[in-house]
C-alpha cells in the first residue's frame, strides 16, 4: 500500500480556480482552491476523502473540469469521488472506500459524461 504523499491539481482554464488533492500519509481532501483575487490564493471549500492508508497511488488519481468548466472532479482509478461545483460553492461525495460506490448525485456525475474520463487500473 502506499504510504508517501500525494498530490494532483487542475487549474480551470481561465485560471481563477483550481481542484486540489493532497494526502499526506494519514488523510487525504480534496480542495476547491482559489488562485486569484484581493485575498491571494486561498482554500474555498474541502471535501475529506480518506483517513488512513489508501489502495490507490498518486498516478490513480486524476482532477478533470466538466465541459462547463463549473464543476471540478476528482477521480481515483477512475471513479468520481468528489465533486465541487464552483458557481453555487456546493460539494458532493468524499468518503472513499475501496470497492464502494461515491455518494454524488446523478445530474452530478452526468456533467463530467462528456468528457474523457481516466481509465480504470
């Protein structure tokens, strides 16, 4: 299993947000992170993802904008895991457990159908 930290982001492309996964050997969120504005750069929201030791490694975890570039994703081997949507500031899913399904709405995860999601390992 792996123990060293991870990170991954994705910048929206007009730069002003970011989705942000961080673990460092205990726990492990996801990030709505602000890149710009009077304040500097700043964590708008979190969503925890796991405490403990995971079953995935850094390269099994991808950030992905919808085709909108509302909502921002995180995928671990391939599932959608968490979700913030950046215009109403709400957050969905979070909790990972290896083998389960995320709990995030189902007009949530069809944002994200269009685009090219990671593949499964």
């Amino acid at each position: 299993m792996p123990t060293n930290d991870m990170f991954q982001s994705a910048v929206r492309p007009d730069g002003d947000l970011a989705g942000v996964f961080e673990y460092d050997e205990d726990t492990g969120y996801f990030y709505l992170y602000e890149t710009k504005g009077n304040e500097g750069r700043k964590i708008v929201s979190a969503i925890q993802v796991i405490v403990g030791s995971p079953d995935f490694e850094e390269g099994d975890v991808t950030i992905l904008w919808d085709v909108s570039e509302v909502m921002v994703g995180l995928f671990i081997k391939g599932q959608l895991w968490a979700v913030f949507d950046a215009k109403t500031r709400e957050k969905y899913g979070g909790n990972y457990v290896a083998n389960m399904k995320p709990l995030i709405p189902e007009r949530v995860t069809r944002a994200f159908e269009l685009i090219k999601r990671p593949a499964t390992h």
